[in-house]
C-alpha cells in the first residue's frame, strides 16, 4: 500500500510537472505571436506613414509629429521641426501633417497667431482678451495653429495653458516679435501646411502612403521569386516506396522521369496529370534520365486503396527562380486579387464567403508567427501580402481612410465647396462602428478558428 502511495504521489509530481511545462510552451507561443505581430504591423505602418511623410516633406508642408503606434504618451526626438517617436501603444501609426484640419479655414487665425508672435507666450484666457473672443474660440484658433506648426503647444494640457511662439529666424522659443502685418504672417505660415497645396499634390499625398504598402510588397515577392526562389515539385525523383510498382521497374530516388508512352513530362504537375489518366495494371514505358544517360524501363501500373493508378513515386524538390518580367506579372496579380477580395465584400452573392475566409489582426498575428517559425521566405510572403491588403483597405473611400481623404478632396474639386467636418465627423463616425462590428465577427471567428479548433 505504501508503495502504491508513493507511485501515485509521483504520478501526480509528474502530471503536475507536464502540465507546468505546457503553460509555459502556451504562454512563450502567445508571446511569440504578439512579437510578430508588432513587428511586421510595425514596419508596415512605418512604411505607410513614411510615404505620407516623404510626399508632404517633398511638397513643403510642415510635418509636426511622425508616431509609431497609437496617439499618447510617446518617446522619441525632435529634429527640424518634426518630433519622432514610439507611442506607448505600438499599433499603428500617424503623421501630423500641417493644415489637414479640414472644413472652412478658421477666420481667427491671423489675429490670434499676430497675439502670440507680439507676446512670445500667451494661455487661452489672454488670447480671448486681447482678440476679442470667446475662450472656446480662441482656443480653438490655437490648437490649429499647433497643428500648423506655427505656435508650440504645451506638454501638459490645462486651464493655464501657455503657447508659445516658435524658434525660427534667429529668435528662441517663446520670444516675442514684432508683427507688421497678421495676414501677411498668416498667409506664410500657411504656404507650409496642406491647405496650400494644389488638387494633384493633395492626391500625391494621400495616395502615398498606400503607394509604398504596394512598392514594399512587390519589392519582397521579387525578391521572394527572383532571389530566394520558389521551392516547386521536381520531376527529380525524391524518393521511391519500397515494394511499389517503380522500385520493381528499377526506378531509383535521383531519376528524372522524361516522359511516359511518349508524352513528355517536363514538370511534376503534368507527370501527375499524365499518371491520373493511367489504368491500374496497364503496362507503360517510363524515359528517365540517370548520371546524364536517357534510358526507359517498363512498369505495371499500380492502384492505391482508393483504386487510383499507382506508381509509388515522391517529386523531389528544387528552387525555381522568375525572370522578373514574369515576377512583375505575379505581383501584379496578387494585387489584382487582394482587390477583388475586398470588392467582394460589397457583393452581396458574394460577401459572405469572403468574410468566412478573412481575419482580424488576431488572425493575421497568429499567421505572422507560423509564417517566421516556418523560414524567412513564408514571412517574407505574408509581410508582402499583408502589406498590399493595407494599402487596398487603405484606398476604400470610407473616411477616415485614405480612400476617403481622397473622395472628399474630389467632392471639394467638383462642387467649389468645403465639405463641412461636421459632415465628415458623422460619417467617420459610423464607418468604424461598423468597422468594429466587422471586427468583433472576425475576432470570434479567427478564435474559433485558430484556438478552439486546434
């Protein structure tokens, strides 16, 4: 009995410790998934975001702030004007680009930047005092001209706030100016932000961002399929099963089957086509190539248990790479793809598959981290492939997606009409409740997916 006591308390020691180091293998697997996730979304979005970046910069707007992750508390540099940093929360990513406010420019503007300039600093409750204004408006005059860039905000937000003049030609931070003429002044500041921009130059950079998603996916899917290569079935035999009716017919692992009854076989999916029309038990002439000598030997087709002809051969494996006319065209289609995937989405014959088979980021996570585990050309590919998803989602005209941007300024070119941000604030509104509804179908489904079905 005492020995039975002791064979069950080193069971359970055992149990105990089988299941400790399945708790651990699970957690480093959900670490691992939330590394690659963060990585590759990461360097996508930088990606994105540069491209906005680089057109804006190119263009002469002021950019004010350049954040990986999600708005909050940040780390980072300031240089040229622009700070750099990581947000606290590193999903996603912006650019503050000057003058993208939207709606009728603010007519307070001049007065209030001349107030600031004159004093070198000013809080919200001086501001409305020497312009004539209401608190909210003039702190709504001040908090735009941040976003220009043409006054610094403070750090810290509150009822003191203190805006200060900027360091620019040869004066400091804070220090006052002298100020001829307000509209004059304003007018310059504006020439540096997006509303100065012309319609083409406002596309440009919208599209940018998107634009360098899809050049960054072509980019790795050239490299996938012109450097690296594709690993593809070889007619190069790559094993023989013992007993089947090739080994009998003296076929060897190494063997290049040429062709079968004649027909050439110059890749393993016309040798399975060729081998799919055979009859069990029909004898045929297999041409294979051995150390650089063609030879032929009969065999006696076989059947498997399904009744199928059988020959009990393995394709061997071998790198195939594209010339890169013909990767360009591949790029091309899986771009083509990515968009018909989405267009399908507002089919209504057609949505609901498309939904079955889409992801949320858990799913994409969960893919990133099979994907890197698997070798560097499958994480290559599905970076490539999230990425021109990116910039497909991107480019729906949904604000507030690029898309969206993009439709707007065409409604502005068209009418001659600003289209009020009241308007855009209720669409924009909407759009991600119905993006978060979207989001909680495909969470529940990429759980079901991925955890509960193993």
């Amino acid at each position: 009995m005492a020995r039975a006591a002791r064979g069950n308390r080193r069971a359970l020691s055992c149990a105990r410790v089988r299941h400790s180091s399945e708790g651990i293998v699970r957690l480093v697997n959900i670490l691992a998934i939330i590394f690659w996730f963060i990585v590759i979304i990461g360097v996508l979005t930088l990606v994105h975001e540069l491209g906005h970046f680089i057109a804006a910069r190119a263009f002469g707007v002021r950019v004010t702030e350049f954040m990986i992750g999600m708005p909050g508390p940040n780390i980072g540099f300031e240089r040229n004007g622009c700070r750099y940093g990581v947000t606290c929360i590193p999903l996603g990513g912006y650019n503050r680009i000057a003058g993208m406010e939207g709606d009728v420019e603010n007519p307070n503007l001049a007065k209030v930047l001349a107030y600031v300039y004159r004093h070198g600093t000013a809080d919200v409750s001086h501001v409305a005092l020497g312009c004539d204004l209401d608190a909210e408006s003039a702190e709504l005059a001040l908090v735009i001209l941040d976003g220009w860039g043409s006054i610094i905000a403070p750090k810290k937000h509150g009822p003191d706030d203190v805006y200060s003049a900027p360091a620019r030609d040869g004066f400091e931070l804070g220090q006052a100016r002298e100020v001829d003429d307000p509209q004059a002044l304003l007018d310059e500041e504006r020439s540096h932000t997006y509303r100065a921009l012309s319609f083409p130059k406002r596309l440009v950079t919208l599209f940018a961002g998107p634009f360098m998603n899809v050049l960054l996916a072509f980019i790795l899917l050239i490299v996938i399929f012109c450097g690296i290569g594709l690993t593809v079935a070889s007619t190069t035999l790559g094993d023989v099963v013992e007993g089947s009716p090739a080994q009998e017919a003296g076929l060897q692992a190494g063997d290049t089957i040429v062709a079968i009854d004649g027909t050439d076989v110059p890749d393993w999916q016309t040798l399975s086509t060729v081998i799919a029309g055979l009859a069990p038990g029909e004898a045929i002439d297999v041409a294979y190539e051995r150390n650089g000598q063609t030879t032929s030997t009969t065999l006696i087709v076989g059947m498997d248990e399904n009744g199928s002809p059988r020959l009990g051969i393995y394709a061997g494996q071998e790198q195939y790479r594209l010339p890169v006319l013909e990767a360009l065209g591949a790029s091309w289609e899986y771009l083509v793809l990515t968009v018909q995937g989405y267009l399908n989405l507002f089919n209504p014959a057609t949505a609901g598959e498309t939904l079955s088979q889409s992801t949320s980021v858990v799913g994409i996570a969960v893919m990133s981290e099979r994907a890197a585990s698997a070798g560097i050309v499958p994480l290559l590919f599905i970076i490539a492939i999230v990425s021109l998803s990116l910039a497909v989602v991107n480019l729906l005209p949904l604000p507030p997606l690029d898309g969206g941007r993009i439709l707007i300024e065409v409604i502005q070119r068209v009418t001659h009409r600003a289209v009020p941000a009241r308007v855009v604030n209720v669409i924009t509104f909407i759009v991600i409740a119905l993006l978060l509804v979207l989001f909680v179908f495909l969470l529940r489904q990429d759980i079901v997916n991925f955890f509960l079905k193993g």
